[in-house]
C-alpha cells in the first residue's frame, strides 16, 4: 500500500526526484531559462517512455497503480540505482525486478593491500565472467600447475593441468559452471560473461553439456581438493565474499587447518621460488 502522508507518496517521491536532477546530467539539452531547477515533466516522460499527460497522473496521486514496466522505464530514465530504485518500487507496492548490473571490471587498489596482507591464506578476486583480477603471491603459487591463473573457467576446461589438479575434476567442473550460471541472473549482458560462455561452449564437449544442464549453484563455503605438482595433496575450505562497492566482484579465500599438512605444504610454497613451482 502506497503510505497516506503526503510526502510519503509516490507522486512526492518522484517530483523531490525530477526537482533535483539537471538535464545535462542525464544527457538532455538544458533548454534555455527555467522556472524552478531541475527536470520538465515532459522531460521526465521522454525519458520513461510514458506520455505527459501519464506521468502527470503519476505526480499527482490520480495514477497509483503503475505497473512494473512504467517504473522500470522511469528508474532507468532517471538512472536511479540501488536503495532509490528500490524505493521507488516500494512506493508503489511493488518489488523492485534485478537491473542489467555492470559489473566493476577491476579490484581496487586496497583490495589488492588486503590480499597481500594474508601471508598464510591464499585469496584471490573474480569477476562474473571469472576472470582473476587480482590474486595473493600464495594463490599465485597453489595455481602454478596451470599455464596461466587468468580465467577459472579456460582453467577448468582449456587446459590440461586441470585433470591432474582437481582431485575430483568431474566435481569441480560441475561446480564451475554452475557457478557461472549463476553470475548470468544479475550480470547476463555483461559481453565479458557472454563471450566466456560462447568461446567455452564452442571449444569444449565438457563444458557444453554441463551449461545444457543449466544448474546453478553460488560461491558460498566449498571444499577444495587439490594435488600440487610440487607439494602433492592440498585440501582447502573455500570461502567467497561479495565485494561491497564492486558489483559482481567476489573474494575467494582459502583456509586449512593450523599445523595440517595442507598448512605445511602452503609454507613450502610460500618459501619456494616461482620458477621452480613451474611445470
């Protein structure tokens, strides 16, 4: 139910909105003097795609029941994101649908600090599309089997190491790709996500039929086993974290026991030089 105070409505919510954004801001001509600062409400229907005389409704309480397409139109006209396009939905009783997210295409430098300050924890940060932006000198040396620590996808799929690392490929492949299923909910346009599905449906039968299969399961805690060509078995409880402030950007950190032999192995690596972790 729309609230009955008169600055809680809907109609007061988007004329605060339209009154405080200029039309440069959104890419519209100022348009000479204005009255009052900020949007026309003619400028405002361009933008949502409505007619005046609809969105007029809106403003003035005449129209309260606008349909999830009408808001959509709006909050994307007005580039409302996050706790404002929410909010607008609320208004109207509605529940905000997902938005076509752009993911952040690279870890901040702080992030990256905070991944070298776990000396003793292998950590690292994906994309939607699973790209490896940013990764600890640990979780460097854990995925030196593999020709390049870029993409745990082509990883998984494209390169031979895989088979050997994994202690249960099968397991794990399954995983993979769920897991970019779902990344595919909230970040499906994204042409980074898209162009690792296609390139990996056209080069690989494994692949292929696991994303027919179209399960869906996301990073939360997993176990991870692997076996290192330098230190033999690895075994991990994998942790992923959403990153606050970059959409679609998760961390990934590996943890084992204190004095385990997974533990051991980690201080082997930790102390081994680069090269001589190389197959």
């Amino acid at each position: 139910m729309t609230p009955s105070a008169p600055d809680l409505t809907l109609g007061a919510y988007l004329r605060a909105v339209r009154s405080r954004l200029s039309p440069e801001t959104l890419g519209l001509p100022a348009g000479g003097l204005r009255r009052v600062a900020g949007l026309r409400r003619e400028e405002v229907a361009v933008l949502g795609g409505l007619s005046v005389d609809y969105y007029t409704r809106l403003e003035q309480g005449r129209e309260v029941s606008p349909g999830t397409a009408v808001l959509q139109g709006i909050a994307d006209g007005l580039e409302l994101d996050g706790d404002e396009r929410e909010h607008l939905f609320t208004l109207a009783g509605l529940v905000a649908p997902p938005r076509g997210a752009r993911p952040a295409t690279s870890a901040t430098p702080a992030l990256g600090q905070l991944l070298d300050s776990w000396s003793a924890h292998p950590a690292f940060v994906i994309d939607p599309a699973h790209d490896v932006l940013a990764a600890n000198a640990l979780a460097r040396a854990v995925y030196a089997p593999f020709g390049r620590f870029d993409n745990l996808v082509r990883m998984m799929f494209a390169d031979p190491a895989a088979e050997r690392f994994h202690a249960d490929w099968a397991r794990a492949a399954d995983a993979t790709v769920a897991s970019l299923r779902a990344a595919t909910a909230e970040f499906g346009g994204d042409p980074r996500l898209q162009d690792v599905i296609a390139t990996m449906r056209g080069t690989s039968a494994a692949f292929d039929e696991r994303w027919s299969a179209q399960r869906v399961l996301r990073k939360t805690v997993t176990a991870k086993r692997f076996v290192h060509d330098a230190v033999g078995r690895l075994e991990f409880d994998a942790h992923t974290f959403a990153v606050q402030g970059s959409p679609g950007l998760q961390l990934v950190v590996y943890s084992c026991p204190p004095g385990s032999a997974t533990a051991q192995a980690l201080t082997l690596l930790s102390a081994t030089p680069a090269s001589a972790r190389a197959r």
